[in-house]
C-alpha cells in the first residue's frame, strides 16, 4: 500500500484520526463541488463534441 502525507485523502485520514469533525465535512463538501463542476464540464465538452446531436 502506498502512503503519503499529503493530500485531501490524507486530510480526512488525519482529520478522522484526530476527531476533527468539521474538517472532515469540509473536505467532502469540497469533493462534492470538485465534482459536480468536473461533471459539467465534461457535459459540456460532450455536447460541444457531438454538436449537441441527442443519442437515439
């Protein structure tokens, strides 16, 4: 298993070792808005690409 000291893994693996409760929320809202704007990104790159043409 590979380990490091850095990283919003290792954040929350720290945090949850040290009973930081709100470090750990805070670290997965930021996951969650991380990646609800990657997906948007790759819808519109996606609509881009296939000229907005819908899949039959």
């Amino acid at each position: 298993m590979l380990t490091g000291g850095v990283g919003i893994g290792f954040f929350i693996w720290d945090a949850w070792n040290s009973s930081r409760l709100s470090d750990i929320i805070v670290a997965l809202a930021y996951i969650g808005v991380t990646g609800f704007v990657l997906d948007k990104l790759v819808a519109l790159l996606g609509s881009v690409v296939t000229r907005g043409t819908a899949a039959n």
